[in-house]
C-alpha cells in the first residue's frame, strides 16, 4: 500500500492526468463496444420483417430534406417508436406523392444522396422506410463511388465477415430425424468410390 503511495507521489502531475484520460477513454470504448452489439442484433432482429413486408412502389418526389422527425409530418405512432437518443437527430426525409397521396418517408442515406428531386422514381419500400432505388424516369442510376481510404477497407472486412458467415451457414448440417448430416459426395471429386484417377 505505501509503495502505491509512493509511487503516486513521484509521479509528475500530467502523468496523473493522462493515466486518468487514458481510464475514461478504456471505459467509453468499452460501453460503445457493448452498446454497438445490441444494436447489431436488434437490426439483425429486425431484417427478416423488413424483407418480408418489402413492395416495390412508384412515386414522384417533391423534396428531400435531412431534418429532425419533430420537425416532419410523419406520423404520430412513428415518432414514438423512434428511440430517444435518435429523436434529435436530423434523418433523411423525403416528400412524395405515392397513389395520389403527398407523404412523408424515411429513406435509407445511400439512397436519400441519389433520389433526385421532381422526378418519378421506382423505389423500394418496407413501411416507410426506402431501402432501395429500381429505376428513375428518363435517367440512368448513378452507380455508387468508388469507396476510398477506412470506408474501402471497412467495406472488404464487412464483406469477407458475411462470405465467413455464409460459409458456415452451409456448413451446418440440416437437421433431419436421425441427426446425422446427409453430406452427399460431389461429382468432381478426384476419388470417386475407392478408385483413384
């Protein structure tokens, strides 16, 4: 205990200091950790419902705004269900005529960059959230940039994560009424039933 004393006594006050930082710095990492793993499983949670109520729908876009969702005409019920620490955040709202209708909608960020205003649009929609574009009237869609620098590396981590995933999903053997995986043997194998080519 005293050696501990000692030691603190000997060190210079912006070592202190910088130990202290350094502590508060671990810490938040830390929780942004945990908190980004619960975030992730809860859009993993939520993928299968939003693929299944997906339509592609036609509309003509009046304007795209970022903007907080107080601050749009989206309806009531969505607003409650945004999480509080998004409620002021500014999200991608796009004004749309759909079937008639003038509506407010939330788009995915890559597609709010390339929605052009005035046009009519083939996007598609699960509730109201835009999670992709189909086709814009008389133009083509631009096709995404060239991915630069952390995004680029970010972006081949993120794929060869969901190659890895994809490869022991079809690993797994299916479970049948004897448990046993029925691996079937592949035709361009080099021995084919104990003869060797």
């Amino acid at each position: 205990m005293t050696d501990a004393l000692i030691l603190a006594a000997t060190l210079p006050v912006w070592g202190i200091v910088l130990i202290s930082v350094l502590g508060v710095v671990l810490v938040v990492f830390i929780v942004l950790i945990i908190f980004g793993r619960k975030m992730q499983k809860k859009q993993e949670e939520a993928a299968p419902a939003m693929e299944a109520a997906k339509q592609t729908i036609s509309m003509l876009i009046i304007d795209t705004k970022k903007m907080k969702p107080s601050e749009s005409n989206l309806p009531k019920q969505v607003i409650d269900q945004i999480p509080k620490y998004m409620r002021f955040a500014k999200l991608p709202i796009v004004r749309a005529r759909v079937q008639g209708r003038v509506m407010d909608l939330i788009a995915d960020n890559a597609v709010f960059e390339k929605l052009p205003k005035g046009s009519e649009v083939k996007v598609v929609v699960s509730g109201i959230y835009i999670t992709e574009i189909k086709y814009i009237r008389g133009k083509a869609i631009a096709p995404d940039k060239p991915k630069k620098g952390f995004a680029k590396i970010a972006d081949k981590v993120r794929k060869a994560q969901q190659n890895a995933q994809d490869e022991l999903n079809k690993d797994k053997p299916k479970s049948g009424k004897s448990g046993k995986s029925s691996a079937k043997p592949s035709s361009d194998s080099s021995i084919k039933m104990g003869t060797k080519k």
